[in-house]
C-alpha cells in the first residue's frame, strides 16, 4: 500500500458581501427567542408561586380539617367517660 499524502490545509470560503445582513439576520432571531423565553420564563415564575400559594392554602385546611377531626374524637371519649 502506498502512503498517503498530507492533505492541504484548507482555506475557509471567503465571506460574501451579504454577511453583515446574514449576521443582522440571526441577531435579531436570537434576540426574538430571547425575548419569548423571557416572557414564558416570567409566566412560570408566576404559575409557581400561584401553586406554591395554593398548596399552603390546602395545607391548612388540612390541618384544620385534621384538628377539627381530633377534637370530635376527642370530644366522643369524653361523653362516653362521663357515661361509663
């Protein structure tokens, strides 16, 4: 088998003039998606503490409910000492 000759460095494709108006181009994509993940960054950051506040909301009506629920209890044994 022979050996293989180095390739050649290539040289990159020279810039064509439009370059600035491509390069323009994908900034202000860039900025646009940017922008939207701001906004839907921002919403989330709401749904968040919207849930987190609902969650301490049925925490405590579950503790409430659990306490009100003890008392009742609570309550049964005593009327059944009292008859006893």
């Amino acid at each position: 088998m022979a050996p293989r000759e180095p390739q050649k460095a290539r040289r990159s494709a020279p810039r064509k003039k439009n370059a600035p108006a491509q390069l323009a181009s994908a900034v202000e994509r860039l900025e646009s998606r940017l922008s939207a993940l701001q906004s839907e960054r921002d919403t989330l950051k709401a749904d968040l503490k919207a849930a987190l506040a609902r969650i301490g909301e049925l925490e405590a009506a579950q503790t409430d409910a659990a306490n009100r629920i003890d008392w009742v209890i609570d309550s049964l044994h005593n009327v059944l000492e009292d008859k006893a």
